[in-house]
C-alpha cells in the first residue's frame, strides 16, 4: 500500500520556480486546505510581477519617444542681413586684403548675464576662427585686438590710426546675443522650447579707400520644441557662424 506524503509546514516541499516575463520565486506556505490556495497566491504574484514589467515598458518606450521627439525636433538655422559685400569674406576672389586688424565689442542688452563670461568666450571663438585666416594676414601691424568700443570712435578716426599703423583692412565685430532662451507655453499641456543664438553684425573697411567692403548681420540659431540647453552651447554657434562668414566652409 502507497504511503501518501504529509503537506504539513515541518514537510513541505522544495522550493518551486514560476517564470513570468520576469523571474520570480515564490515559496507556498501550504495549509490544511492544500494545493489550491498555494496555485491562487502563485498566479497573484505572477501577475503583480507582469504588471510591474509591463509598467517598466510602458515607461522606457515612453521616454524612447520622448528623446526621438526631441532630437527630431531641433533644427539650425543661420539669418544674414547683408547691407553690402558678399555673403562669405573669403570666397577665393578676394585675396588681396592685406594686413588685417579685428575689433570687437559688444552691444549687449541690459540684462544680459555674465557678459564678462560672454565676451571671454566669444574672444576665444574669434581668435580659433581667423586661425590660418584665408585671404589675409592677421600678423604685425594687424591682429586681433581686445573688447573696446570701437564704435565710439569716428570711422574716420579708426582709418587714420591704422593707417598710419600700417594696417590694410579693419574687421569690426560687435557682439549682441550669445545665449540660450527657453519659452513656455502655461496652457495644459504646458510645453516647452529652448535654444542657443549667436547674434552680432560684421564690418570691413578698407583703411586706403574707406570703402565699405562688407556690412551684414548674422545669426545663428539651434534649438526647438522639449530642449533645454545650457549656455556653454552657445559657443557653438559662434564657431560655426563665423567659420560660414569668413568661407571656410560649414563646422556641424
């Protein structure tokens, strides 16, 4: 005669594994009332396991959408207001510029922050960009001079000093913007935008003639819909603005 083994708590079986999407183990406390109660907490748990799966799911999909979004979303684009000259400084015609001089200044706007921080960038962006400066010469007398308000000057003060310096052609920059913004929406749901922007204008004179050779504004953006971008990402801008105007080809 078989003997029939006790489910008693001191003579319970081994654990036992059940696999949802998820691993999980359960070890049943078995009672009087035998397997059935044990097989209902073993499918209750399962399905708590599956929801918590389902949810993770749900909720990496969600953000895989949410960062195509925003990386789909963000665009570049790059505005000249040109007065006079051509769009690029070098564009393999013009050669004989001579002995160059950049000066550059900043117009910015009352509450601008950390201008300091801001001019010091934008010095370096310019220095980087005349580096090896296609169509001229950037050596003594000329060069890249520090922030001043050269505006202030007469350009018929300006000519005469760097005439007389020996200098040929004068490159003035005034900075107005290098920064990021960020727009909301306070409608539900409440959206947001945010970019970086590089906005300044160019003028180059001729120090024999006093021609004006070039004149414009230029400004260059990158930002869209869901973007936060910090403000050291405005240097991008920069950099690929005046590589663009000087013709030197596009940096992105």
């Amino acid at each position: 005669m078989r003997r029939r083994r006790s489910l008693s708590p001191g003579n319970s079986r081994q654990p036992r594994q059940y696999d949802s999407i998820v691993y999980c183990i359960f070890r049943p406390t078995y009672h009087s009332s035998g397997r059935l109660k044990a097989a209902a907490e073993v499918r209750r748990y399962a399905l708590q396991c599956d929801r918590v799966l389902n949810m993770r799911v749900i909720y990496l999909f969600l953000i895989i959408i949410l960062t195509l979004l925003i990386v789909s979303c963000t665009s570049t684009s790059m505005k000249i207001y040109r007065a006079a000259g051509k769009p690029t400084i070098c564009d393999g015609k013009n050669e004989g510029l001579g002995h160059i001089v950049v000066l550059p200044e900043t117009a910015w706007r009352n509450d601008q922050k950390e201008p300091a921080k801001r001019a010091s960038m934008a010095l370096e962006e310019i220095k980087n960009a005349f580096q090896g400066f296609p169509c001229g010469s950037l050596s003594v007398p000329g060069g890249i001079k520090n922030f001043s308000s050269w505006s202030s000057k007469l350009e018929s003060e300006l000519l005469k000093q760097f005439s007389i310096e020996g200098v040929d052609t004068i490159i003035l920059l005034r900075f107005e913007e290098l920064t990021p913004y960020i727009y909301f929406t306070f409608s539900l749901p409440i959206l947001w935008a945010g970019s970086n922007e590089a906005d300044f204008r160019i003028r180059m004179l001729s120090v024999k003639t006093g021609d004006v050779l070039t004149d414009m504004r230029v400004r260059r953006t990158t930002g869209g819909p869901f973007n936060i971008r910090p403000a050291e990402w405005s240097r991008d801008e920069l950099k690929a603005a005046l590589h663009d105007i000087i013709g030197k080809g596009k940096t992105e």
